[in-house]
C-alpha cells in the first residue's frame, strides 16, 4: 500500500490561499491510511469552512490512480467541480496527478505527502517494505528486503552503527539486517549471508511505463 | 616484490604500523592540514584524511592526500560510498593512483542525516564490501565494474577497510570482515577500542577463524580530551563502545585531559600484547598534537 502522510493544515492554507475548493479523496491507500477516505474529506471541508472557505463539493475516487475509472465519476461531478478555483487531492501523489490530468483548466493541489510502499502492521501503523527498485532480490535475504528497510541500502550486512538492534539513524528503525541475521541464525542458514552480492542493477528502476 | 606503498611495507614486513588521522577543515585553507601534518611527521607511517566525517562538509579526503604528498607524506586516502555512485568512485581510484596515492580505505559512510547538510540525498549506489570488490578488480584484474577492461593502466591500491567490533550482531561483525577479506582488503582500521574486554573477545574470534593471517589489522585507539567528548562518544557517535569504567574514569578525573591521555597510553599498551593486532590507528579528534607523546612514551618511536 501506498502510505501517506495529511500535510500540516498551516502549510496547506498557504497553497489554497482562496477558495472556492474541490475536495477529491480516494477510496483504496489513503482511505486506509486515514489521509483522504469519506472521513478526512468531510473533515477538511469542515475545516476549511471553518476558515471560511468555501466548499463546492467533494468526491471520493475509485481509486485515484485508475485514469479512466477517476474521468468516468468525476463527470458526474463537474459542474461542482466548474465552480471551484482550485482542487484539493488528498491521495498519493499518483492520485493528485491522474486528477490533474482531467481536470486541465484548475489548479490542483496535493493535500497529502506520499511516503513509501509499506505494509498496514496494525491499524495506524505503517512500515515501509519496498524502494519500488524494479528487480527484487529479497529471496536472498529471506523475504526481508535491505534495498528499502535499511537507509543505506547495504545489500552485504549491517555498516558499523547498528547497536542493540537498532539502526544508527532513529533507535525508531530495527536494523533490517539484524532481523534478517537473526531469522536465518534460528534456521541454521547463515551461509546465506557469506557470499559476497554484487553491485545491483539500478537501472532496472528507471522504467516508467509498462504496457501489456 | 616491489611494495605498492610503505605502509604495505611495514606490514608485510611485520613490523607494528602506526597511522593517525587527519581531520580535514572546514574551510579551503592548505595551513590546517600542513600544521597539522608538519607536527606529526614521523611519528605515523601513513595518514588517514577522512572523507566529509559524520557526513560534515569538509575538505575533500584527496585535496588533503594532495597536501600530504606535496609535503613527502605518505597518506591514506578515505572514500565512502555516500556521496558518490560507481562511476565517480572508480574515476576518483584513477585519479588518485595517478597521483601518486597509494593507500586507500573505503567505507560506506555515516548516514547523512548525522551532518550539517542532513536533507542531502545519499547516493549508496555500492556498498563499502562491493567497492572494495571493484577496486580489487580494478587493480588485480584489471577490469571496471562493468567488466570492460581498463585499457590505459591499472591503478595499484593497496585496499583498507573499517570494522567495527563493537557494532551488533557480534558474529555478524566477523563475518562482515571475513566478506571485506575475500572481496580484496588488504588492511583493516578498527572503530575506537574502549571496551578492551570485547575487543579481545573479537580478536579471539578472528584468531579462531585464521584472519589475523589474511589481514592486517590495525587497532583503533582514540584519545579522550574532555568530559564532553567523552559523553558525546558515549552517547551520541554511532558505533562507539566507551564503557562506563572509563567513563567514570574520565568524569570523576580533577584533570579529565590528563585521564584520557592515560586512558590510551594503557590501551595502546594492551591492545600490542594481543596477538593478530598488527598495529595501531590513533584517532585524535581536534588533539592530533597528543599524538606524539603516545607514540613516544608507548614505545613505538622511532618510526620504522
């Protein structure tokens, strides 16, 4: 799932400055992150009309990124959407550019900060899994990817930091490679881990569409 | 066989080396690093120039290398794999060679997000065990990365690595290192050694594997200047090991400088006896004029 982040309110003011606003949420990701579902769209009308903005209308995509499914609903919404000056998306930014892309005319502003590819642990509790890096290499590691979950991307073990299982960047990070030494320790394949892996293929991250 | 450089000398002839550190300025003036150096001139087989330390911009490790070379100084370049991707890393192994260095150690570096440019983006293209394979590459083989053949000569490095004992998972560390040696490392330069208990534990473990023979290791020994260093290296410098003995050592001292110094002159003279240490690496962060009288009174002066 695509995890995001609402933007601060102060800092999302400054961007509207003026109404009147559309407010576009999106069912899937920012739904279950609780940045842009029903909820937090009918929240932040409430907001802005608090701050006497004006609201003209709002719609929740099915999801955003879907190009042709976001034209189909928000034809349904476009005379609200007409009347409005600017466009808030509280969606990835995937969502707020597939919306940008209808709707030509309008400003579009993103309402939320995207921040990684994560798994939901708990409710409200989101932890990044994959850097999107177009070839995976985590059956080597176990099912544990270091290209994401360690802020250096070491593919050979931990660099000198670590301490007591934490990552020497936030004691908020468990070293990736701690876990992943201590799961292939309790299955007896350290081996695993001796062969030296070599410079990674980051060019296989550069692709930008696919076509079927 | 011709020796790539004198270090590699004093190692190969198993003589104890001492290298130090030098900590480039922030700042473009040559005077830092040459005052510096002047003072500890003969009282280190080679010296280190850090690259952008904590992720601080400095100036450049092969600026300082330059400086060093200029003044008859035999140094040791540093390169982390933070700030640069494979093709300036290999470029910067070239030009360096050409240049007359001889000795250079490859780490991966320390996050940025610890320095004074913390919304940088880190590069990470290698790792500091696949550069080393690189460099290895480069010099043995003679090949790039990519497998093309260097075709106007190959750079003749003699390859250093960190290793930190200190660091978790204990095994892991060992193992990391055994990886460092088999990619091509050709010395080793430990993290600070505090914690003497867990040093020689580490040390046991590379004796029992055999590495102390595949490698040189050279032993990390950082002077402690004042109460508040020794707490920012307690508590705040990732990797570091300062146990609370020492540290009791140094906060409860009339005379903290005078303790630190103490301090190293009797970790020095332990860390000789252990077996497999085949020298030493004195970092002395802001205090480099300390380092002759340890070198001094724990016996290694003069110079081979």
């Amino acid at each position: 799932m695509i995890i995001t982040k609402q933007k601060e309110f102060s800092s999302l003011i400054k961007s509207i400055s003026e109404g009147p606003i559309f407010i576009i949420g999106c069912n899937e990701c920012a739904t279950l992150c609780h940045t842009g579902g029903e909820e937090e769209v009918l929240s932040m009308k409430k907001t802005l009309e608090e701050k006497n903005i004006k609201v003209t209308g709002w719609v929740i995509l099915e999801p955003a990124c879907n190009l042709q499914k976001d034209k189909l609903l928000l034809r349904n919404h476009k005379d609200n959407i007409g009347k409005a000056k600017k466009i808030l998306v509280l969606a990835c930014g995937n969502g707020a550019q597939t919306v940008g892309e209808i709707i030509g005319d309008i400003d579009v502003i993103p309402g939320c900060d995207t921040l990684f590819l994560g798994e939901v642990k708990h409710a409200n509790d989101f932890e990044k899994r994959c850097a999107l890096c177009g070839e995976c290499i985590q059956d080597i590691f176990d099912s544990f990817c270091p290209v994401a979950r360690c802020p250096k991307s070491m593919l050979n073990g931990p660099c000198g930091g670590v301490k007591n299982g934490k990552c020497e960047i936030s004691s908020d990070i468990d070293c990736i490679w701690d876990i992943i030494y201590k799961d292939l320790k309790k299955k007896g394949q350290l081996y695993r881990l001796k062969e030296i892996q070599k410079p990674k293929d980051w060019s296989k991250s550069i692709q930008t569409r696919r076509t079927i | 066989m011709v020796n790539i450089s004198n270090l590699e000398k004093i190692l190969s002839e198993n003589k104890f080396a001492v290298t130090a550190e030098i900590g480039p300025p922030k700042g473009s003036n040559p005077n830092k690093i040459k005052t510096k150096a002047d003072f500890l001139r003969g009282y280190a087989d080679a010296f280190n120039v850090t690259d952008n330390q904590t992720a601080v911009v400095r100036l450049s490790s092969w600026g300082g290398c330059f400086i060093l070379l200029e003044m008859k100084l035999e140094p040791i370049m540093q390169i982390t794999c933070r700030d640069k991707n494979r093709i300036a890393l290999q470029s910067d192994v070239l030009g360096a060679t050409a240049n007359g260095i001889k000795n250079i150690l490859f780490i991966t570096g320390d996050h940025q997000s610890f320095g004074n440019h913390p919304g940088a983006k880190g590069v990470y293209d290698l790792d500091s065990i696949q550069l080393i394979q690189v460099v290895n590459d480069m010099s043995g083989q003679g090949i790039f990365q990519n497998g093309e053949k260097i075709i106007a000569g190959k750079p003749e490095v003699f390859i250093g690595a960190a290793a930190n004992p200190f660091s978790d998972p204990f095994d892991f560390t060992i193992d990391r290192l055994e990886k460092k040696i088999n990619a091509g490392a050709d010395f080793i330069q430990t993290q600070s050694v505090f914690n003497l208990d867990k040093f020689n534990l580490w040390m046991d473990e590379i004796r029992s594997r055999g590495l102390d023979t595949k490698i040189h290791i050279l032993a990390g020994i950082t002077p402690l200047k004042s109460v508040k260093m020794a707490e920012r290296m307690k508590f705040f410098v990732p990797g570091v090991d300062i146990p609370d003995n020492i540290y009791d050592r140094i906060k409860n001292s009339s005379n903290p400088q005078n303790e630190g110094y103490n301090i190293s002159l009797e970790l020095i003279n332990e860390v000789k006896k252990i077996k497999g240490v085949h020298g030493l690496h004195i970092t002395a962060l802001f205090w480099e004029d300390i380092i002759p009288d340890l070198v001094k009174e724990s016996g290694l002066f003069p110079r081979p």
